[in-house]
C-alpha cells in the first residue's frame, strides 16, 4: 500500500505542476491564464487542435496548409481526414500563396509560423484577419517560435496554437508539448480525444465522458510525466526575467553576422532563410550541394547544426547561450571545413537515420 499512496501523493504534485507550468509563463506566447495546458507530444496537439478546428464548421471541407509545413503535421492531417472519412480536402500552395487561397470554402488553415527548414515566417495577423473575414479558423504551430520570437495570440485574435518545448524552451528531449484554446472558445471547443483527464470530474470513473466545463483543461487526455514536467519546470525558470522583445531584437543581430560572415567567407552556400530578418524566425539556413556531410563535419568540430532535405544546413540562433565571439568561431570553422574539403573524409559520408 505504501507505494499506491506515493504514487497519487506524486499525481496530485503533477496536477499542480501542470497547472504551474501551464499558467502565467505562457504569457512568451501572449496567452492568457488559463488558455494553454501542457501534456502528450506535439503531434497529438495537432490532431487535437485540427479535430477541434474542424468541428466547428461541420460543412466545410477544405484544410489549408502549405507546402513548407512540417511534414507530421500534414501527417496527423491526413490520419485524421481518414478517420472521419466526409470528403476532406488538404491543400498544400506554396508559404506565400496561403493568404490568397483563403477562401470561403476553407474549414481551417494550418500552419507552421516559422518554417522548420529555412525560417520563413508568416504575417500571424494578417493570415488570422483574413480567415476570420471568411469564417474559418487558425491552428498555428509554435515549435519554432515560442522562446525565438515575441508572440501575440490573445492580440491577434487567434483560436488555436499549439507547440513543443525542447526547441527554444531547452526542455530536453521528449519534453510535452502545448495546446492554446482562445478564451471564446473554451466553453465550446469539443476535445476530440477525451480521455479521462480532460474528464469533468476524473475520479468519479463515470462511463460516459463529461469535457471539463469552461477550462481548457478539457483538452487534457491521459496522465502526464512528472519527470517530463519537472525539466521543462525548470526550463522555464530561466525565462522569468527574460523580455521577448530584447531576445528577438539580439537574435537579429546574431543571425546578421552569421549570414554576412558567412557569404564573405563562404561563398559556395546560398542562402536559402529570406533575406528581410523580419521574414524570418531563429535560424538561419543554407543551401549546398554536400549539405548532409559539411554539417556532420561541423558537428565533429563542435558546431552543432542540422541537415535538412534536400541541401539545407540549419543553424539556430539562440541568443540566450551564444554570442558574436560564437558566430565568428563557427564562420572560421565552417570556412575551414569548406576550403580544405575535409567534408569529404569517409567518415561523414554515411547518412544516419537522425539529421
């Protein structure tokens, strides 16, 4: 007995963990307390804000994404289109048609804020504006704007958002992921994934499932790790006294020395995040043609990128734990790295199943 009575006097600290953790630090994404709750993966957010999106025009058909989205968003789409198997429609223009083809038709855009491969970022208000004149809805993807940017969402009139945190958050891995209902919405908003936790009243084990009333703790489902929660507890301390606005402004100017320094020093990368640094989020990509290798060479030598399909070298810029002296380090190995060709070597030529 001694270890059931531990393990709910641990279940009752994660309840107040969440709630802890779900509350005014999310004022980093503009949200009002009680909007947002934190719990399972990015992916399960999705479906749950997508479902919950589509719900609420039950006559439309049409979901709007774009082609840069992150591509398991797009899957948890299709999963769901099947599962309710009514005609859905997934549209997939180019980033900077989406605005365009937002239309009447259109049940619910969903969208990545930043793009994960170049940085491209959408107008948030002007996408909301425009679906909103047409009676549809918004699911933005935070991944990798929350802790990068300043976000708005209760400013932008927005209806849903969801996020992870081991991107900017620095959470760590399999660190749980956020869902943000807006506050008009929460007596409404039908969780489609009702699990026990999102229950109004979760120890009255009744059959039939009652959503939590008026909270967005209805789009809780199962039971959260408390090892899970308790990083990302401490993740967030850090961001206590941090302003949002001094971040974003010195990630711009971090990402304008690297982007520079690099095309003086580097000149067989393009790059491929916009130009404009107020089109694009916290990182910085370029294009080459041995991309895959010249980063796992840059790894070796301590500089910690990533690989994306099909050519692009991903670099985050995080102001927070790098500065100038970092940028100008990088440059000269990555320069380096590139004029004595030593991404050649047999050891970087071996494609892992992680990039």
């Amino acid at each position: 007995m001694a270890y059931r009575i531990d393990s709910w006097l641990e279940y009752k600290k994660l309840v107040y963990a969440e709630q802890h953790t779900g509350g005014s630090r999310w004022s980093l994404i503009g949200a009002a307390h009680g909007t947002t709750v934190v719990g399972d993966t990015l992916s399960i957010k999705v479906f749950q804000a997508v479902a919950a999106s589509l719900f609420m025009a039950p006559q439309r058909r049409i979901i709007l994404s774009d082609s840069g989205n992150f591509p398991t968003d797009l899957y948890m789409v299709e999963g769901l289109m099947k599962l309710r198997d009514v005609g859905y429609t997934l549209r997939t223009p180019a980033p900077e048609d989406v605005l365009g083809q937002i239309t009447d038709e259109v049940a619910t855009v969903m969208v990545t804020e930043v793009d994960y491969r170049t940085g491209r970022k959408h107008d948030m208000q002007a996408i909301i504006s425009k679906a909103h004149s047409v009676g549809a809805t918004v699911v933005w993807d935070l991944a990798h704007s929350i802790g990068a940017l300043p976000v708005d969402l209760e400013g932008t009139d927005a209806d849903f958002a969801v996020g992870c945190t081991y991107k900017f958050l620095n959470a760590g891995p399999g660190a749980p992921a956020f869902i943000y209902v807006a506050p008009r919405l929460l007596d409404t908003v039908q969780p489609a994934l009702s699990g026990w936790f999102g229950h109004e009243a979760p120890f009255a084990f009744d059959l039939d499932f009652r959503p939590m009333p008026g909270k967005i703790d209805r789009m809780r489902v199962g039971t959260p790790s408390i090892a899970a929660f308790s990083l990302l507890d401490a993740a967030l301390n850090v961001w206590k006294e941090v302003d949002m606005e001094d971040v974003r402004s010195t990630s711009i100017e971090l990402s304008e020395a690297f982007i520079h320094a690099v095309e003086a020093s580097c000149p067989s990368l393009t790059l491929a995040s916009p130009r404009d640094p107020n089109k694009r989020g916290s990182h910085v990509a370029f294009e080459f043609e041995h991309g895959y290798e010249c980063m796992q060479a840059l790894i070796a030598h301590g500089v910690i990128g990533d690989f994306r399909s099909p050519n692009i070298m991903r670099f985050g810029i995080t102001p927070l734990f790098i500065n100038l002296d970092d940028i100008e380090q990088a440059v000269m190995i990555l320069k380096d790295i590139l004029e004595t060709k030593s991404w050649s070597k047999p050891e970087f030529q071996s494609r892992a199943l992680v990039t």
